[in-house]
C-alpha cells in the first residue's frame, strides 16, 4: 500500500488556492458535515477548542470518508508529544500556532521528521502507516506532511523570512487575532496598522515563494486576501455559523 497522497500539499505547490472551513465543535458527525459540504480543506482545531487529540481521530476518520476534502490538524502547542500524536493519527497536515522565531519554527519542523533529521518518535501500528501496510512508510512518510506555522505576533512579524525560510515549513499562516492584540490593538482586526502588516507579510512571502494564507469571516475581505495573494483561506467556523443561525431563526419570530 502507497502512503496517501496529500492534496493539499499538492496544492500549494500547484499554486491553486483552497478554500478552508474551520471545525470547533467535537463531534465527528459535524466533522462529517463539513467534509460533506465542498471546501478543499477543513481544519480540526485542538487549540481554541475543547477538541482534545484523542477527538481529532474520529474526526479524521469522518473526513476520510471524503477524499477531495483534505483534513488538516491545530494542536493546541508547538509541542513535540502532540503533534507525534496526531501524525501517528494520520493527520498529514499540521498547524502549528504562536511561531515566533527560526528555532520555534525548526523545533515544528523536527517534530514532523524522523530521525536522523528530525525527533519524531517510531512506531508501527498507527493509523498513519495504515496499521503497518504503507510500504516504507518511515523512509517516505516526509514526503506527504505539510507543516503550516502560523506568525501571529508582532515578534513573528519580525523574523517572517527566518521562520518561512527553515526547511520543512511548507506554509505561514497569519493569525490577525493575536497580531492585532500583539500590535496594541486588541480585537481591531481591520485596524489599518494590522491591515497594512498583513499586506506587507503577503509581499514579503510571495517575494520568497512561501505559500501564505489566513482566515477571514467576512466575505468581502476574503476575497479581498484571495486577490491579494492568499494560497489558503479559510472563510468560516461551524461554531460561528451555527450561532449566527440560531440568533437569525429567533429574530425572525
């Protein structure tokens, strides 16, 4: 057995954008909904979420039922034992949150890689090696992992070229939350200043062809980010659109 492609890292490298939707709410069945709807990639998010590792599993699971759909990982750290956990999961796409400098973004980096060029801790039977059925899978696993790092702080802001240029980062994603409370501008994410950084970060990565991407619940600032550059853009969150929802239904009545 061949180890399964990763459409979207395949995709970056192609240069096509994806469209991404964000999954907080820890039930493989609502998992499953999202894979169902269309997106390029949902985002299993283990950091700003009560979803725990052991939950991004059924959570993978329910996506795989969709393989156009890519699933991607948020551990809650830039945590060596975490991200172990959600590779030997299957999850080959992983987010890493609050990088902030060329050693955060290696310490990410190795924890994806096994040894010698990296610290990722062996073992067979997991769901990544289809229960010990990809052939080669600790000689080719790298090969089909893609690590996005996101800079989210003025200090990330800084060391964006250190950070994007360490092997093995394959994307940088930009967090405007903590960027605009990083810039003393807390919430203010459309504040000119945090507006003006994040172009200049999209200048900056297209200038070193690093993929760059960020989420935007507004739809017309989407696009907005899509035109400018964006490789990945993830335009909703489950949690979000359930509640607008249900605040919508009730004011109709």
């Amino acid at each position: 057995m061949k180890n399964p492609k990763n459409l979207f890292k395949a995709g970056l490298k192609a240069g096509s954008h994806q469209f991404g939707i964000w999954n907080s709410i820890g039930e493989s069945g609502v998992t499953e909904m999202l894979g169902n709807a269309g997106y390029d990639w949902v985002m299993i998010d283990c950091e700003h979420s009560p979803i725990e590792a052991t939950a991004a599993l059924p959570a993978l699971q329910a996506l795989a039922a969709y393989p156009q759909t890519s699933a991607a990982v948020r551990v809650a750290g830039n945590d060596t034992v975490l991200i172990k956990r959600v590779l030997d999961m299957g999850a080959q796409t992983i987010m890493v949150p609050y990088v902030e400098s060329k050693a955060e973004a290696k310490a990410a980096v190795d924890a994806m890689r096994y040894g010698p060029r990296g610290i990722r801790g062996m073992a067979g039977m997991t769901r990544a090696t289809r229960f010990g059925q990809v052939e080669d899978y600790f000689t080719t696993a790298e090969e089909e992992l893609c690590l996005i790092v996101q800079v989210e702080t003025a200090k990330g802001m800084a060391a964006l070229e250190e950070i994007a240029g360490v092997d093995g980062v394959d994307a940088v994603f930009i967090g405007p939350a903590d960027l605009s409370a990083s810039m003393g501008y807390p919430g203010q994410f459309d504040h000119p200043e945090v507006v003006k950084t994040i172009e200049q970060a999209f200048e900056r990565c297209k200038k070193i062809g690093m993929p760059i991407g960020l989420m935007d619940l507004n739809v017309e600032a989407a696009k907005r980010w899509i035109a400018l550059g964006s490789s990945f853009t993830a335009v909703a969150v489950d949690q979000v659109l359930l509640s607008q929802s249900i605040h919508a239904l009730r004011a109709e009545f």
